[in-house]
C-alpha cells in the first residue's frame, strides 16, 4: 500500500506540473488571457447573485486589508501608488474640476458639523503653537499680520465693521460694574500722564479749538452755547455780588 500511495503521490505531482505547464503556455497568448479574463468576470458575477458568497468575498476582503494595513511596506507602497494615481489624474481638466466640487461640498458639510469645528480649531491651535516656537516662523507671523493690518485700515468698510464690533463689545463688557471701574482707574491714570505732556495739551487745544468752530456753524449749538454763557456769566456775578457783602461782616 505504501508503494501505491508514493505512486499516486507521484501521478498528481507529474499531473499539476503539466497542468502549470499548459496554463503557462495559454498564458502567454493574449487571445486566451482575455477570453480567460472574461470567463473569470461571468463566472464572479453568477456567484456574487449568492449573499452567502458576497458576506464571504467581504469577511475575505476586509481580513486582507487588515493584514496590508499592518504591513509599513505595503501602506507606504500604497501611499506612492495612490499620489502618482492622484499626480497623472489631476492632469486632466475635467478631473480637477471634478475633485474641487467634491472638496468644496465636503468642506460645507463639515463646516456644519459642530463636533468636526471644534476638533478643526483644537488642531490649528495646536499647529500654530508648535510653529511658533519657530523664531522664523514668529517673524514672518508679525509681518504677515502687520501687512494684512495695513491693508484693512485701508478699507473703510472694514473700518467701520471694526468700529461697530468694538463700540459693541466695549458697550457689553460696560455691564460689568467690576470693568468700568478699571476703565475710569485706566482713564484717569492716562489724563493724568498725558496732562503732563506738553505736545500733548497743545495738540488737544488745537483739537478742541477746531471741534469747536465746526459745532459753531450750527446756530442751534450757538444759540445753546449762549444760553449756558449767560447762565454761567449770571452765577458769577452772583458769587462776585455775595462776595462784595460779606466782606464789611468780614472786617
């Protein structure tokens, strides 16, 4: 019996070895590799009708993406195959339009999506903190800033979109007792230094002097400005009447 199955051993053996043979030699015909191509399509197609093959195909499938992805030389294989695909792709016209509707749609659907939002600032804020470490990087941070600074004070609609978001978050933060006693504290420190300075008092005479003539082109203002004139002219010669008799008492 041992010899019979060390013959049979030896049949199937000479046997698959002719059968690689003959597929070799059909192989190497184009004619047969694509009718071969086309039996192996139908035939995949019949069994996927099964939903018992397709579960199998898909358990088969991921198992093997599983394997790949644990694999450093197949994922980096993967990643130059898939940016040369993307690198010739991108060459046609058609296809980049194509790609920058489908980013332009997936950034509006995320940008919709609280959670992505928040996970997008967490991870500029960590960017833009690791960068900054970087003199180089602060450097040309600061001359970014102060360009794109210039050029918005050159916009007078962004001006006034500045002036109204700051005139409403000061008029905000006024509610806060604790804040607008910092703010006369902060007032009054800064009146006080600049009372000191002498450009400084000229240039406010000047700036008052000018406000002033301006306002006077108003004959409401200079009908106002008169009446308080007289009224405070008339206070003073009232002090300077009490004054004149008190002082007989005086002596």
């Amino acid at each position: 019996m041992a010899n019979n199955r060390q013959n049979d051993l030896k049949t199937r053996e000479r046997d698959r070895r002719r059968d690689a043979l003959v597929r070799a030699e059909r192989r190497a015909n184009r004619d047969y590799r694509l009718q071969e191509q086309a039996r192996n399509t139908r035939t995949r197609r019949i069994t996927r009708q099964d939903p018992d093959y397709r579960s199998m195909e898909q358990e088969a499938n991921t198992a093997q993406h599983i394997l790949r992805r644990q694999d450093d030389a197949f994922r980096q294989q993967e990643r130059e195959r898939d940016a040369e695909a993307h690198s010739v792709a991108r060459q046609d016209p058609d296809y980049r339009s194509m790609e920058q509707e489908a980013n332009t749609a997936q950034h509006i659907l995320r940008r919709q999506d609280d959670a992505f939002r928040q996970q997008e600032r967490e991870r500029d804020a960590e960017a833009h903190s690791v960068a900054r470490q970087d003199p180089d990087y602060r450097s040309m941070e600061q001359e970014a800033n102060t360009a794109q600074h210039i050029l918005r004070r050159q916009d007078d609609a962004f001006r006034q979109q500045e002036r109204e978001r700051d005139a409403e978050a000061h008029s905000v933060a006024r509610q806060d007792p604790d804040y607008r006693s910092m703010e006369q504290e902060a007032n009054t420190a800064q009146h006080i230094l600049r009372g000191q300075d002498d450009a400084f008092r000229q240039q406010e005479r000047e700036r008052d002097a000018e406000a002033h003539f301006v306002a006077r082109q108003d004959p409401d203002y200079r009908s106002m400005e008169q009446e308080a004139n007289t009224a405070e002219h008339a206070v003073r010669r009232e002090n300077q009447d009490h004054r004149r008799r008190a002082e007989p008492r005086c002596k």
